[in-house]
C-alpha cells in the first residue's frame, strides 16, 4: 500500500529565506508526482507535475525534483515571501489503472515579515 | 479549462440528519471524479472514485455513500451523520496527469 510523508510537518521561516519541503513515498512504481498548495479553508492549487520519467520542474520560484529509485520528492521555494504561506502538499499517482493521487499530510508553511 | 463547483461551500448538521454534497464538472467530458475527506491538521483521504455514470468505488468503510447520476455530477451522501463526519470534503477530477480540486465543503457535525 502506498504511503506518502512529508517532512517538516510545520516551517515559519523569516522572510527572503530558501526553503526546502521534503516528500518521501514508499512504492516507487508512480505514474507522476503533483506539488499542491492549500490556502486555509480552500480548495487545493496545483503547482508542480513531474511524470516518472522526469527529474525536475521548474515555475518561477519553485523547483520541484523527483528521485523516483529512492522515494523521494523535493520542493524548493527561493526567495519565500508572506504571500507564500500555505500549506503544502505532495500526492502521487499509481501506475495502475485506478488514477489514485495518494497525499502527504502536507507542511504548513508560515514566512515571516 | 476544467472547473469543478461544490455546494454549499459550509454546513453545520445535527448528528444523525442525513447528509447531501453536490460536485459537477465543466469542460471535460467522462471524466474521473473523486471525493477526499480532510480531518483537521491532517491530510487527504480518499473516500470514493467513479471512472463514469454508476460506477462507484469506495476506499474505506464509513457512513458515507457516493453516487453519480450524471457524467458531470458526483454527489456524497450519508443517512445519518455522526460526529467523525465533521470535515473539509473536496471534489476533485482526476485526468490523464494532473488533478484539480473544487472549492470544497466545510461540514460540522454538532
């Protein structure tokens, strides 16, 4: 069965930092890996799509890479600003049929004025 | 682009009152269409998915039921809500490599 688990659980940094959010899963047959970002009490944004054959991805001030061998997933946010507080969360997609995105329980971010 | 609406976006409800959530879709067609449930400071679980019209799979056994009458519209429903019910339910569709999420329902269960 596979397990998604996303470390640090809750990060405030001071504003201007780089920061990283990690991703681990334990079944590394995953079709892709989506970054998401959840505002509270809102629905969920995606921000980063890796499909399994790739190694990263890049949005503005985000990099997100993908280690599929190991388990691992990493989103890299340059430059944080306050506007970037936000949970986020890690989810990804079996390689079966079943089209399952399977969640972290996120990292709750706080950047600092 | 693909849109999902959910309604209402907050409900409170008394244990043991019956329960109905509304999810529809526009701009795709037959799409995989989802429900997770949030529990506070937790993650996504999921409850059902439909890959089309009656055709339903649950994750885990609960008191909860999902249905879908038409290909655009999923709804979650229970006869009889319980405490643990109480969540942010989000509707989502699923297609080919992305996903993308309704607004959501805050529902408090009394």
């Amino acid at each position: 069965k596979q397990e998604v688990t996303q470390i640090p659980a809750a990060l405030s940094v001071p504003e201007g930092e780089n920061l990283v959010l990690n991703c681990s899963f334990t079944d590394s047959a995953i079709y892709n890996l989506q970054w998401f970002r959840q505002d509270p009490g809102k629905g969920l944004t995606s921000l980063l799509l890796i499909q399994s054959s790739q190694r990263e991805q890049t949005s503005g001030r985000l990099n997100a890479s993908l280690d599929k061998s190991s388990g691992r997933s990493t989103l890299y946010i340059a430059a944080s600003q306050p506007g970037d507080s936000a949970t986020y969360l890690c989810a990804v997609k079996e390689a079966d049929s079943s089209y399952k995105l399977i969640f972290g329980s996120g990292t709750r971010l706080l950047v600092r004025p | 682009s693909q849109t999902i609406h959910q309604w209402p976006a907050t409900l409170v409800q008394p244990v043991g009152s019956p329960l109905s959530l509304e999810c529809t879709v526009e701009g795709t067609s037959n799409p995989n269409l989802y429900w997770y449930r949030q529990a506070a400071g937790r993650g996504l679980q999921l409850l059902f998915y439909s890959i089309g019209i009656d055709q339903i799979s649950s994750e885990v056994p609960q008191n909860l039921s999902a249905s879908r009458p038409q290909d655009r519209q999923f709804i979650l429903s229970s006869k009889k809500l319980l405490l643990s019910d109480s969540g942010f339910y989000l509707c989502a569709w699923i297609g080919g490599a992305v996903g993308i999420f309704g607004p959501g329902t805050r529902l408090t269960v009394l």
